[in-house]
C-alpha cells in the first residue's frame, strides 16, 4: 500500500504556483476594477459578473486551502482576503437576480407602491454596499499579491467566458388531470407552511434599528449563522413543495393567487440567501478566524457594523416584510384548497395520549402538513407540536374526550388511529392506509 507523504514547498517557490492558478482569477479582476467599465463608480455588477467572480474565487480558495495557505503566516491574509469576496458575492449574487425578477413578481406583493419604491430602493443600496465590500476586497487580493511577489496579468476577462447563467425549465405537469385532489392537498400544505415561515421570522421581533450597539444586541440574538441556515432552510423547502407539486399544474394556471404566493416566497428566499452568507462572514472572518493577523487585516478593510446594518436592517428585515405582505394570500388559500371538519372521539379507560400515541398524532398531521387543532377540557392547541400536546393532555389527564379540527385527510387518519388503539397493540396492527407512521 502506497502511504502519500506531503512535501514542504519554499514560499518563494508557492508564489510561481500561485500566479500560474490566479491568472484567470486577475483577469477577472481587472474587469470588474476597470475605471471605465463595470468597477466604473457608476457601473453595474449584473448577476453574471457576481456568478462568475464566486466561480474564480472558489476554485482559488480551494487551491489556496490544498497548500494549506491559510495556515502559512505570508499566506494566511490573502486565503482570508480570497474566502470574504466568496460570501460577498454569493451575496451579491443573489440580490442582484431578486432585483432582476422583482417586477415581476407584480404589485400585489407590497402593501402599496410607496412600500414597492422603498423596498428596491434599500435593496438595490443593498447591493451596491456588496460591490463596495467586493470592490474592496479585490483590491486587497491585488495588493497583497503583489507584496507577495505574484506579477499580475495584464489582460481582462473575455466577454465570452462568462458563465450563462440560465434558469431551469421544464414541461407542464399535466399528465392526469385526475391528480388535481393530490394537488390541493399540497397546495394547503404549501399556503400552511407558508404562514409557519412568516411567523417563525416575526418572531425574530426583526426591525430597522440605527443605533450601532443595539443593533448588534439584537443581530447576536436572532442572526447568528445557524439561525440563518434554519430561516433559509425553511423557505427554500416551502419553495421546493411548490416547485415540485404545484408549479406549472393545471390549479395554479387557473388560480393567481398561487404564482403571487410563490412570488413572495421567492423574493424572501433570495433576502434570507444573503443574511444567511453575510453571517457566516461574520462568524467566520469576524470572530472565528483562524490567523489573528489576517482577522485585523480583514477588519480593518470591511467594518463589521456596516454588514450587520446590511444584513439585518435591509435583508432580514425586507424578507419579513415580504413574507408578512404574503400572509392574505396564504389565509385566503387554506379553507378553499381544505374540506375543514371536525373529529370528536373518546378513548376508552385502558388508552391514554401519553407520549408516544402523541407523536402518532403529530406524525399525522405533519404527513399531510396542514394545520390541526385539539380541543381537551376546553383547552386547544396545535396538534402538529408534540410540545404543546403534551402540555395540553398532561393538565387534563383525566380527560378522555377529544375534538380535532381540520382538513379531513388527517382527521381520516387521526379517527383510525384512535379506532387501533393509538398504536399501543403494535404498530404492525395498523391499517395499510397508516404505513406512513411505520417509517417515521
């Protein structure tokens, strides 16, 4: 068995192969910095120039990271310098492509056209301050590139090398008409988990804060890089549902309300896409960075306060706003794409909801993701949220009558499996119809 061994290289040496691997990365950068095109002060990044500048940066940071640069101290502040302009422009990015579809998302996203103007205008200054971070950080590789002693090509970034950027298409899902009842499930579990999403960021109490060391109280609080992941995560599954089951089907070409549903989804995607890399700069190039040097250097270049006012008094705080201005159209969707019923049973002495039937019950609602309600005593609570189940039949433990409300699917389900004694016989006793619970 061959053992690879890892061969020391003079850093001398390392700058040749640098300047061999950045070459296409300079000419780049001499595009986007050309006093007289787009690094003009009053040129434009398009989504292309974004796009690609995240393709050269990545495939430098990589080789950077195979030499192990970042812990090599002449090479440690051009990895970090290198690893920034990646999540700026992942950033940039993904503003630059909201702002090209923003209009068309239509008027009926804002509260009024006072609200539209406001939004693309802190938006777009949104955008500029992330060409101003990128500005500045290509500078900085420059720079330090040459003190390393790399001779910096000349030549610009052909017109033709840039990356299309195209979007993905595809045919109509109109195979079998007949699937219309599958699609109106996922159209309440769409218009469900939509009113989750905007809830989940109004608890964030997000707002437009101008005084720095409150500002930065509250970014702490509900903006560090895992909140981030969890609100972008949850939006980009919202979107995913409707893009695999809704998108292009026979329902949403009759119904507007769905593609303006899916507009507010979108444009708050592409927000949270932003806050989620801009804090993972923060966490990472702010706080965690792995050279001290390189953290003051890159501190020094880019004024943390001014990326936490970024992030959260125009990304974050837009994408609630949007979300929000979305809720009418969720609430007017869910009782018409729903046949709301009502469930009472009562269960014998020998059963009670304990934990685990409980998360049966959950297991249900959350299968068909459409919201249910439990009465117990008077007392009603989410049936989706083994939390607040629990609270709810442990204050009453005695009670044995329960009503559920809801869409009928998971009030069908629910009535079995109170009818095979919660489970508690075995879950291979279920019926066919409850496998689901099976694989949970």
């Amino acid at each position: 068995m061959e053992t690879k061994l890892k061969e020391q290289v003079e850093e001398r040496q390392f700058a040749g192969f640098l300047q061999t691997q950045s070459e296409v990365f300079f000419t780049l950068l001499n595009t986007l910095l050309a006093p007289d095109g787009a690094g003009a002060a009053d040129g434009a990044w398009t989504k292309k120039h974004f796009f690609q500048l995240i393709n050269e940066a990545d495939d430098l940071e990589s080789f950077l990271d195979d030499y192990g640069a970042r812990y090599n101290r002449s090479y440690a502040y051009i990895t970090e310098l290198v690893a920034s302009l990646r999540w700026f422009a992942y950033s940039g990015y993904s503003i630059s492509h909201l702002l090209g579809r923003l209009d068309s998302y239509g008027g009926e996203m804002w509260e009024s056209p006072e609200a539209r103007i406001e939004a693309q205008t802190a938006v777009h200054e949104g955008l500029l301050f992330l060409r101003r971070i990128s500005i500045r950080l290509l500078e900085g590789v420059r720079e330090e590139a040459v003190r390393l002693g790399v001779e910096i090509t000349p030549e610009s970034f052909p017109e033709t090398n840039f990356v299309a950027v195209t979007t993905r298409r595809q045919l109509p899902r109109n195979v079998d008409e007949a699937e219309l009842l599958h699609e109106e499930q996922k159209i309440a579990e769409v218009a469900t988990k939509f009113l989750q999403a905007a809830e989940m960021i109004a608890d964030t109490r997000v707002r437009q804060i101008g005084d720095d060391e409150e500002r930065r109280r509250l970014f702490s609080l509900i903006c560090t890089e895992e909140q981030a992941r969890v609100y972008e995560a949850t939006v980009h599954n919202l979107q995913s549902t409707y893009d695999t089951h809704i998108q292009n089907t026979v329902l949403e070409g009759q119904d507007a309300r769905l593609t303006q549903l899916r507009g507010h989804t979108s444009a708050a995607l592409h927000l949270l896409e932003a806050v989620t890399y801009l804090a993972h700069f923060i966490e990472r190039h702010e706080t965690e960075t792995r050279s001290e040097a390189a953290k003051r250097r890159i501190a020094a270049l880019i004024d943390r306060s001014d990326v936490e006012r970024v992030t959260l008094n125009t990304f974050l705080y837009w994408a609630h706003r949007i979300l929000q201005n979305g809720i009418s159209v969720a609430e007017d969707l869910l009782p018409e794409y729903t046949n709301l019923q009502e469930l009472e049973v009562v269960l014998s002495g020998e059963y009670a909801l304990h934990a685990r039937p409980a998360a049966l019950v959950v297991g249900i609602v959350n299968h068909y993701g459409t919201p249910v309600e439990m009465e117990l005593a008077g007392r009603r609570c989410n049936a989706g949220s083994i939390l607040e189940l629990l609270v709810t039949v442990g204050s009453n433990p005695h009670e044995q009558h329960f009503v559920f409300r809801g869409d009928e699917r998971p009030l069908r389900d629910i009535r079995l499996l109170f009818e095979h004694g919660l489970g508690e016989r075995g879950l291979e006793r279920l019926p066919a119809s409850l496998d689901y619970l099976r694989q949970q």
